[in-house]
C-alpha cells in the first residue's frame, strides 16, 4: 500500500472511532497528534492506544509512574500497575491489542472521586516517552 493509502485509512479508521463514541453517548475528547495518539477521556478514565509491543509499553508506563509518584502494586500479566501520584490512587492497565499495537488506560481516583485531569496527564506523559 502507497504511504497515501495509508493516511487515508489512518483518517477514516479516527473519524469512525469518534463517530462510534458520539453515538455511544460517551462524551470524549480527543487530544494528540495521529490515531495512534489520541488520548479518549471519558467521565473516569483517560484511555489510548499506542503502537508498539506489550512489554514496551508496560516499561514506559512503569517509567512514568516511578517519577511522578510511587509504585503500590503490579501484575504484568494481568497488564495491572497501581500507584499513588498526588494522594490519587492510580491504576494503569495495558492490554495487547495486536502484537504491534497496545491499548493503555489510566484511571485516577482522589477521595473517591474521579481526577481525570490526572489520569488525562499520566496517559499523554507514557504516550511522549521516547521508544
């Protein structure tokens, strides 16, 4: 396929992703740069999917989680890293979505109550790490 093509489908593939969740009634908003990039915030969790394998996105996100607050539990084969950034009880999980493409969410949860602005800043700051 021609790089053309590719785009295209890239574009029709982000159109129909947020043609379905309008449809949905999930109320996204959609940020970053290509399909690959776009971070979904919903009203609990910011969610994206990344391209690359399981194990590099579960290093990144490990990565990011120890520099901005600590580590209270993992399981990387349930895909599950627990932390605590900013007294928000974070959870991070990766599932394998293809051997090349991986789908990360990031919930966040302060007093209960959902801190999306958190979740919406770890899942940008996993997707700028350097591969």
């Amino acid at each position: 396929m021609t790089k053309k093509k590719m785009n295209n489908i890239k574009t029709a593939a982000s159109i129909a992703i947020i043609f379905l969740l309008t449809l949905n009634g999930c109320a996204a908003v959609l940020i970053g740069a290509g399909a690959a990039g776009a971070i979904v915030v919903s009203k609990d969790e910011a969610s994206t999917y990344i391209d690359g394998d399981m194990h590099s996105v579960w290093a990144r996100s490990l990565e990011v989680l120890k520099e901005i607050g600590s580590i209270s539990d993992t399981d990387k084969k349930a895909g599950v890293i627990k932390a605590l950034v900013n007294d928000s009880k974070v959870i991070c999980i990766i599932e394998e979505v293809t051997n090349k493409t991986v789908k990360l969410r990031v919930k966040a949860r302060k007093n209960l109550l959902p801190n999306v602005d958190l979740a919406q800043s770890i899942a940008t700051k996993i997707l700028k790490v350097k591969k």
